[in-house]
C-alpha cells in the first residue's frame, strides 16, 4: 500500500479514546466488532445534529437553510476528495452503501463489454464484489478467479496469467474485511493496466486503517463507506472522470449527464455525508496532534501513518495472545508479518461452536462477530460451514492493550 512518514511521537490512544462518547458510555463493554460498525467521534456527532437541527431541508433551494445544505455537501465533497487524494471532487459521488454503487458501476460496465468481457474476482472478497460482477453473466461476461494462498493473500504473479486482451476489468479488496489482508494495489493496477483492463477497488474495510491515494493507487474505480470511518453509514464512489463520464448510468431526464449528477441518482442521507466529512476532519486534527504541518492532507497522512504503525502493534499481540490459546487462525497468522495486515483477525478453537465462544465473551462484554463474513466463497475456501463459520476480531486505533488483556483472560476463563 501507498507508505507515509512514521510517527514522530508516541500514539495517544488515551487521548482518542476520550474523542469517542460511546466508549465511555458503554463503560465495561469492549468494541472488537469494528468491522461490523466502527464508533464516531464528538465532531461528528455534532456535525449531524448541526444539519438536522438547522437545515434539515433539501438542496436546491433559494432560502438560506437549502443554500447552507448546497455548501455543507460542497465542502463534504471536497473533503471526501482530499482523502481520498481526488484530482478533482466531481470524482466523488454520495450515496447510501458501497454495495449499491458497486451494482451501480457493474450495471454501467455490463452494458460496454463487447469482445473484452472477461472480469476477474476473487475468493478473498466480500461477497457484495464478487456476486454483484457474476450477475453480469447473462449479459456475456467471463469470469477468471483470482485465488488466495493458503496463507491469505492474494499474489501477483497468480492474477498474471489471467490477464489478456479480453480482460474488461479485476475487481477485489485493498484490505480484506474477514483475514485482514492486504493488497497492494498499486500493483494491480499496473498489471492490469499493462493489458487495457481496468480495476476496481473496494476500500470499505481499508479505510479506517491506512492512507488511501486513488492517484498513486492508480485505480480506475473504488468505493468507501462511512459507517467503519467513524462516521454514519453512506457510501461514496470515486472514480476517474473519464471512466465516470463515459459510464452508463440511470437518471432522470432533468440531471445532467456529467458525474457527479449523473450517479446520485435520489436523495441522499446529507446529515450522515455532514458526518463522514467531520470523521474526516478528526483525522486532520488527529495528525496535527501528532505535529503534522502545512497541508490538510499531510495531516491525513500523518494520522494514518500513526495509526497504522499503532495497529501493528495491536495485530501482533492480539496473534500472541490466540496463538497462546491455541486457536486456528485463518490468513496471516505470524506476529512478525503484522504490516502486512490490518487488526482483523478470523479464528476458531477446536472442539468449541464459534457462535459458543462469541457468546462466552458477550456475557463477558466483550463483542466480536461469528458466523460466514458475508463470504461464502471464503468460507469454503477456509473449509468452513456457512452456518457456523468463524470467529471475528476487528480492532482501530481506540482500542488498547489493556482491552486485549482483558480479552486474554476472558479466553482463559471460557477455555
């Protein structure tokens, strides 16, 4: 992934976690289900009262509330595109989920397959972007299967041989929502490039975990949501403003045939894009904290620097303390090849029904998630029951050591 400074200062997790009401409120209860929903900060809360309480009303309008709506989504898609490092903030687009405009964008490339039909998935996704690309098959698409290694990861030189002039576009994860493995996109990009393909990156669960940069990534598309970004649930899409332009997309005759317009079809939930645009603001004042200068996206970069070397550390000794315990763990499962991962870790102990061991610890209040991951070709890949599946661990960057103790000695209990 795209690298940034180290950190210059220790990482302040005391002073983080005191930014997140719903931490102090839930008072014992541990947060390790991230993945499912990541906690918001104070600013964002605010951001979202802010509009419900004094322009809750549509855009578009002369008054001043509709003219305070116009500037809030202007500033939001600003903001958006500086975290994302957007050339240009028409490149962004809002809406409700990743999923929705991830069917949004394989409806558009289903209708321009031509003789370069052939898509490539993965058996490392979440369904919602692989299911969405083989609803295409009516409409001609192939498919080629980008598989993982026994360890987790996906490896260039297996997508290699399933690239050719027919190839249309690869479709897979920056960081998978299950394993926590990475992917270096940047690679992918090139590779598929190299033959006239396109990519297209689903960012959903890399986003709260390290710097995303769609210009060094090179991508060609790429989807986010709010909801594991310390912000409410919306989705936003990024894509180059060629690929957007030239996309097939629905709308009604009265909105212009240009992106952004052309892809936010309906109203969208502008309190919750309020809200990812002040998550985004934390993390510029997170940065600063931790003595970023100049730019507001050199303060991004330096909070995601932080971040990410503060959840290495968060990775290895959450893999210590389940290698002690003796579970089964699916993907990288090596303390020392902890940056190749994300804190999301999939694991099982023999012998216990993980919905068992999930429960054990909920009535310990401690929350992680069990079952399939929305994943049904991992599952199968890891040799697992959809009806059972895993266990999940997803941690960010308020969560502590001390909560990872506590988890240590739940396990030794329930064990």
């Amino acid at each position: 992934m795209t690298a940034t400074s180290a950190p210059t200062k220790p990482f302040p997790v005391d002073a983080v976690r005191a930014q997140f009401p719903a931490l102090a409120q839930a008072g014992p209860f541990i947060f390790f289900d991230n993945a499912a929903g990541a906690q918001v900060p104070q600013g964002v809360f605010d951001a979202v009262n802010t509009h419900l309480l004094h322009h809750n009303v549509q855009r578009g309008g002369r008054y001043r509330q509709s003219v305070a709506v116009d500037r809030s989504m202007a500033d939001a898609r600003e903001t958006v595109a500086l975290f994302l490092n957007a050339e240009n903030p028409a490149e962004v687009s809002f809406g409700m989920n990743a999923t929705s405009f991830i069917r949004l964008v394989s409806l558009g490339i289903g209708q321009m397959l031509g003789e370069r039909n052939e898509i490539v998935v993965t058996d490392l996704d979440h369904d919602a972007n692989i299911a969405t690309w083989l609803a295409l098959e009516p409409l001609g698409a192939k498919f080629a299967w980008w598989r993982m290694r026994d360890d987790g990861k996906l490896y260039l030189e297996d997508l290699q041989p399933l690239l050719n002039e027919r190839t249309r576009l690869v479709a897979f994860t920056a960081a998978s929502h299950a394993l926590g493995t990475l992917v270096d996109v940047r690679s992918v990009a090139d590779a598929a490039h190299g033959v006239g393909a396109d990519v297209f990156v689903d960012c959903v669960h890399y986003g709260p975990h390290g710097l995303i940069d769609v210009q060094a990534w090179d991508c060609d598309y790429l989807v986010c949501s709010g909801y594991k970004t310390f912000s409410p649930h919306m989705g936003f899409l990024w894509g180059k403003l060629e690929k957007l332009r030239a996309l097939p997309t629905f709308r009604e005759d009265f909105i212009p045939n240009e992106p952004p317009f052309k892809i936010e079809v309906g109203t969208f939930v502008y309190e919750n894009v309020a809200g990812m645009a002040a998550a985004i603001h934390y993390l510029e004042g997170l940065g600063e904290t931790l003595g970023a200068t100049g730019s507001r996206r050199q303060a991004i970069a330096t909070a995601m620097a932080a971040i990410q070397a503060y959840e290495r550390e968060l990775s290895a000794r959450c893999l210590d303390v389940l290698h002690r315990r003796g579970a089964v763990i699916y993907g990288l499962a090596d303390p020392e090849r902890a940056s190749e991962r994300v804190p999301t870790i999939c694991f099982n102990f023999p012998g216990l029904a993980p919905g068992t061991v999930a429960q054990a610890l909920a009535d310990r209040d401690i929350g992680i998630r069990d079952g399939h991951m929305f994943a049904p070709r991992l599952m199968a890949r890891l040799g697992l029951e959809m009806a059972s599946g895993a266990m999940r661990l997803s941690l960010v960057h308020y969560n502590s050591a001390a909560e990872i103790e506590r988890f240590d000695a739940a396990l030794g209990e329930i064990l």
